[in-house]
C-alpha cells in the first residue's frame, strides 16, 4: 500500500513538476515574443496597428449622386460595417468557423484541449481548433512571411509553428481588449479573400449575388461563409461543384446549432448555387472610358501626395449625372448599330480604306498588320519575311471577335462571339469600325454630365472625348464668327457667296468649294451663312478677320491644339477634341464666361476626410450681348432655311431654344455635331480611327447623318424624362438692352449706307 501511495506520489510530483516548467516556459516564450529577446522572435503588432489595423480598400468612384460608378483596386475591397451583415452571414460564419465565439476571449481552450486529443490521441489531422479573432490576427498580420515580425527562429521548423501560434493567440487576445464582438466579426468579414480577386464580404455580395451583404439568403450567406475555408478548392466559377458541397456543409451546421429548421436545411441544400456572377472590371458598367481617363488624372495627383491610388480607400465624387450618362451611352450604341449598318451596306464586299479619290489602298492590311504586337512576336519565332508569319496570319482559329447584336437582353450593344477566324480577318473585321465620342457639360457650372469616349471599351480603348483630336470641319466656325461678331459685325451682315482664288505663300491658289452649289452666287447674311455652312463665306470671313485675330478668340475659348494659320482654319482643317470643343460652345451660353470643364469635384480618404476639393477656372473672354447673339447665330442652324440643323426631331424644338453646328471634313472622314441648349451643351464626333476610313458620299458622309442622331437621341430621352432636371427654356439675354437689332430685313435693300452700318471698321480688307 506505502509502495503505491509513493508511487503515486511521484507521479503526482511528476506531472506538477511537468506543468509548472511548462508553464513557466510558456510565461518566458510569451515574454520573449512580446519583447523579442535577442530578434529571437520577430516584432509584434504595436498598439496603435491593433487600434487602426491597415487593409487594402479599393478606392471607389462616384457619380453626382453618390452612387457608385466604379474603383480602382489591387485587392478589390469595400468594407462594411455590422449592421450591414446581416443574420444570415453572421449565423453562417459562427457556426462554421466558432460556434462558442461569444464564450471566449480569443481562445478557445475547450477546442484547443479537443484539437490536441484529437491530433495526438487519435492521430487525426484538427489542425490548431482557430477562433474568428485568432483568424482575424492572422489576415491582418502577415507574422509568417512579413520580415518584421520573422525572428531568427522561425528557421527551427517546428519551434517556428508553435511560435507563430502563440503570436495569434496573443494578438486575438489583445484584438478582444481593443474590439467588441460584433467589431471584430465585421473586421473579419472585411479582410477576406472570397476567390476570383473579390475580398471582403460586401464585394462578394455584389459580384457573386448583385446584392448587399444584408440581402443575402440563407444558401447564399452559407456559399460565402463556405468559400472562406479554402478560395481555391472552393472557388465557385471554377469548382462549383465543391462550392456547392462545402455550402451545405455549412447549412448543415447552422441546422446542428439551431440557427435554421431541419425543413430549411432542406430547402436550401437542395437549391442550385444561383450565382449572379458579375466581376468588377474597367472594361464593365457605365462611364468605363471615362473611368480610364480619371485614372490617369488621380494616379498623378495620388504620386503627388505620396497615397496609393489603389488600396489607400479613396472617395472620388465626380460630376458626371448616371441617368444624362445612361443616356448618352444609349444613344451613341443605337446610332452606331444604325450608322455601322449603313457604313457596311454602302461598301458591301468591298474594303473602305481608300485614298483622297475614292481608290482602294493596295496593302493597307497587311501594313496595319505588321504594327501589331501579334506580328511581332510570329516575327520573333519564325524571323523576319518569314512564309511562316503569313501562314500563321491567314490560317482561322476559335477566338472571340466583337459584332453589333441588336438582341442583346439589355438593348443594342457590342457584345463578343466565339468565332473561326484568322488574324488577318479579325484585323480587317476591326479596322471596319466606326467610332465616336460624346460629351456633355452644364456650361453654367463646368461640370460634365456624360462622358462616352467609344463604342466598347473592352473592345476599343481609345478615348475620343479628350484623348483623341481630329478635324472638327464646319463645328469651328462659330469660332470664326465669334471673332466677327466680337470686333463688332452684326448677325445680319451680308455677303454673296462666290468664287475665291486666295494666292498663298508658296504661289499656289486656294479655292474653296461649297459642300453643294446650291447658294453659288446667293447674298446673305453671316447668320444664314454659318447656319447653311457655307464654305466659301467662311473663307472670306477669315481673310476679313485676318488668321491672328480667329487662332486669338479660339485661345480665349479654351482651345489649346495647334491651329495652323491657313485659309482653310475656317473649314475646321486643324484638329481638335471634343472637350475643347464642349468648353468653347459653353462659353456662349454662359454669358461669355470660360469655364473650364471639371469632372471630380472633392476626394475624401477611407474616414471621409476631404483631401482635395475643386472649383473650375473661370474667365470672362466675351461680353454678354457677343456672347447671346452666338447662341442667336447657332440658333439659325434650327431656324434658318437650309440651316443644317433643321432636321431635329420637332418636339426638341417646340416651346424650346436650341442652337446646333454640323460639321463634315473633306472626303466625307469625320462628322461631327455641336449642340446647344441654356442648360446642356454636347459634341458628337463619329469616324473612323484612321481617315482613310470614310463614306464616298455626303448623302451619307455628313455631320448631319453621321453625328447630330446621337444628340437628338439623348435630348429626346431628356425631355421626356420627368425626374431629370434639365427641362427646356430659353437663352440668357444680357442684362443690358442689345445695342444691335436682330430683325435683319435690312439685308434685303439695296441701301449701301444701311448694310455700311453692319460693318465695323477693320484695316486692310483683302479683295478677291
């Protein structure tokens, strides 16, 4: 009896011996973590990383209204708060992840003791039983693989895992002192990679469900909860079976702990997965030209104020308005489907890239072709001149190849097809494409309101708002006229259309042809003249103003592009883009002041600090009266006859003042459209990417036909939507009585003294 009781007491002795030690090593080890004796150990999350932990979020864009237009992310990630959650994620996770999460403080000692049996009684794989919070540290705190908190023996290999566990404990330790329960449940939630570039809970919602976190059902809160455990193995687009095992796997465990009924577990794991699976992309959604050309914008004032565009949780607030963009880009897609049609049927099998005289350009494939990176790579594996680059080229393959569809589910769009086709073709099948640019702006406050740069962003990235500038033909002669107007001409000046012979400086002869003969030889006045776009006038307008004194007016209107000092200024030769274009005409509408156009107005950081707010620039370039009689000369385009602009649908026009510009370059490459408003001005340019791609006719190849449709679509569903604000009204008149008339019947008479009282005194009018 003696011999036992001394044996059981050594044992006793033994195993307290045994505890006490390991204690105290285990007191020493979270000493020595926490000081990191020796850089033994690696640092550890200091108070203030516990307090504000650091998180990727993407920096996210917004339209007028604060809705949201799109983000500029590396991990693509919102966060939310907890009421935000709902029950269904929360039930899901704590059932899945810590069914005793509200019991402990960190740790779960019951699921420690049962992991530990399990893994060294029973020999079986329960990993380290890891509470929401353990979780947590660790997705916050990269401590095996961040070289601050690596110590010089995380090199022991086993050593390294029980020091890096203590870490985690330690760390939800602290998290709980620092952060209530529901704070540390939404944390968690937010820090998550849900597969697919998608973290955080709400932009899982979003792109797996089209809904927020608190909408989700019960199957779908489980199929998040469930990814979170392993995103490859069950990554829902690329193994949905998994996805769906692992969901029910979490249902099932909502039954066993009482969130859910037995009948409900039911329902739901018999469901499909009903994924609604739309990713964010630049190249989705609304406003993704704009979009990429912000970005270039924020990436330089981001550099210039050391923040990372990407993952710093920026707030951009822009001005662009969702319905008058909605709008806008349903209006270019109609059209172009329209327009595209009818490029396609005028050429029908025949190529349309042509020179000046119409003829076909011999080679200019395969010369666009070698430009490409697809050629110089086959150049790279098969040499230079190579048959084998040409063989490659011509042979069809399975690729997928953009084409109109006017049956797409969300009206007419450019949607991709999987197609047999060779290189070569699919150059050709793009190179066909028209494109256009569309932008309009309230020229009262210089905000834009709708931004359209092409026709797919994803097939085509070219912006043609701001990034691209062409010839805008006729739409620069308001400039023009502006300047008359400003030096003192009057609306109703006359002149006669006629030949012109200007000799230049090189001893050539320019002469200017009208777009038809039509006015050959016909008086009228400037307003009839610019609303007809009579070439001839122009020209003579300009040798009257002198070059100088037009390239200056243009400057004061905001236009920056090269203006070559020629003859041919007046028929818009020198390119420009659309943004200049919007500016310029919105300055006569707004009583002559410049203000130049703006797109974001404030960005804020993650907390709603505002880091920058912007005002425009404004400067008065015109007075009020010139700058009402140019809304009164672009006017004559709609009332005018012959004005170019007469065709508008008559309900834009009724009980409503709306001025307007066509414009069309030589050879029928570009055509363009200004329009104006008192509350909207917007251009329009549609061509081709290279001005070899053009109509042979100006039946179809004009302003009027190609461009001005995309305006009158978009003021159409303006006017007859009831909840936009921009209705229709009338011009600002100036404050002061107008010192000319408007009525301009004294064109009619023969009375030199009366049309002398139109002209200003100018030096130097040439003679032609």
């Amino acid at each position: 009896m003696n011999k036992k009781r001394t044996w059981l007491g050594w044992i006793l002795r033994f195993v307290w011996v045994g505890f006490l030690v390991g204690l105290t090593t285990l007191l020493v080890l979270i000493l020595g973590i926490d000081g990191n004796w020796g850089g033994l150990f690696g640092e550890m999350p200091g108070l203030r990383e516990l307090e504000r932990p650091e998180e990727s979020v993407a920096s996210e864009v917004y339209y007028s209204d604060g809705t949201p237009m799109g983000k500029f992310f590396q991990e693509n990630r919102i966060p939310v708060f907890y009421e935000d959650l709902g029950d269904n994620l929360v039930n899901a996770l704590v059932a899945t992840e810590d069914i005793r999460y509200y019991n402990h403080s960190g740790i779960d000692f019951r699921g420690v003791m049962r992991s530990l049996f399990l893994s060294v009684v029973l020999r079986k794989d329960a990993g380290f039983a890891s509470t929401v919070s353990q979780q947590l540290a660790r997705n916050l705190f990269e401590m095996r693989y961040d070289d601050r908190f690596t110590g010089s023996l995380y090199k022991v290999p086993v050593l390294s895992s029980f020091i890096i566990k203590l870490k985690e404990w330690m760390v939800a330790i602290k998290l709980e002192r620092s952060y209530t329960k529901e704070e540390i449940l939404y944390m968690f939630l937010n820090t998550l990679s849900y597969s697919n570039n998608v973290f955080g809970v709400k932009v899982a919602a979003n792109t797996y469900f089209n809904k927020e976190p608190h909408e989700l059902d019960i199957h779908e809160a489980a199929l998040l909860v469930g990814v979170i455990n392993n995103q490859t193995l069950f990554n829902p687009i690329r193994r949905p079976e998994n996805a769906l095992n692992r969901r029910n796997r979490v249902i099932s465990q909502m039954e066993k702990y009482g969130f859910i009924s037995e009948e409900q577990k039911t329902f739901y794991t018999a469901k499909e997965l009903d994924i609604n699976y739309e990713p964010d992309s630049h190249n989705q959604g609304t406003a993704t030209y704009f979009r990429t050309e912000i970005r270039k914008e924020l990436r330089q004032w981001a550099a210039e104020n050391e923040i990372n565009l990407y993952n710093s949780g920026l707030r951009i607030y822009t001005t662009l308005n969702p319905t008058l963009q909605r709008y806008a880009e349903r209006a270019v897609r109609d059209h172009m489907k329209y327009i595209q049609d009818l490029f396609d049927e005028h050429w029908k099998d025949r190529d349309p890239w042509t020179d000046g005289s119409f003829r076909a350009i011999d080679g200019y494939a395969d010369r666009v072709m070698r430009r490409t990176a697809r050629y110089k790579q086959l150049e790279e594996r098969y040499g230079k001149g190579s048959d084998s680059i040409n063989i490659v080229l011509n042979t069809p393959r399975k690729m997928r190849v953009h084409f109109w569809d006017e049956n797409a589910t969300d009206g007419i769009k450019m949607i991709p097809r999987e197609v047999e086709m060779s290189s070569m073709d699919s150059l050709k099948h793009y190179q066909k494409f028209l494109h256009a640019g569309f932008m309009v702006m309230d020229p009262r406050s210089g905000e834009i309101k709708a931004w359209v740069g092409g026709v797919n962003h994803s097939a085509f990235q070219y912006d043609h708002v701001r990034q691209g500038k062409n010839q805008p033909g006729s739409t620069f002669k308001p400039i023009l006229y502006a300047t008359a107007i400003d030096l003192g001409y009057s609306p109703c000046y006359p002149l006669t259309d006629t030949e012109l012979a200007i000799k230049l400086p090189n001893g050539d002869v320019y002469s200017p042809n009208n777009s038809t003969s039509t006015y050959d030889d016909q008086r009228m006045t400037i307003r009839q003249a610019m609303a007809r776009s009579v070439n001839r006038i122009a020209v003579m307008m300009l040798q009257e103003l002198q070059t100088d004194n037009v390239i200056g007016m243009a400057r004061r209107l905001g236009i920056k592009s090269d203006l070559l000092p020629v003859p041919s200024l007046a028929l818009g030769t020198s390119d420009v883009s659309i943004y200049e274009m919007v500016a310029a005409y919105s300055t006569f509408v707004n009583k002559g002041t410049y203000t130049e156009p703006i797109y974001i107005t404030r960005i804020e950081d993650k907390n709603g600090t505002v880091l920058m707010e912007r005002v425009p620039r404004r400067e008065d370039v015109l007075s009020e009266e010139v700058a009402y009689l140019m809304t009164y000369m672009l006017r004559g385009a709609t009332e005018e006859s012959g004005g170019t602009a007469t065709g508008l649908h008559p309900d834009l026009l009724r009980d409503n003042e709306m001025g307007g510009k066509t414009g069309t370059t030589s050879n029928y490459a570009d055509g363009w459209f200004m329009g104006i408003t008192h509350n909207l001005v917007g251009g329009v340019w549609v061509g081709g990417d290279a001005n070899n791609l053009r109509f042979r006719t100006i039946r179809y190849g004009q302003g009027a036909v190609m461009a001005m449709p995309i305006w009158e679509k978009f003021m159409l569903q303006v006017y007859r939507d009831p909840n936009v604000a921009y209705k229709k009204g009338s011009f600002p008149k100036p404050r002061r009585p107008l010192t000319v008339t408007l009525d301009c019947s004294v064109y009619e008479t023969n009375d030199s003294t009366q049309v002398d009282t139109l002209l200003p005194e100018l030096p130097g009018a040439p003679e032609y």
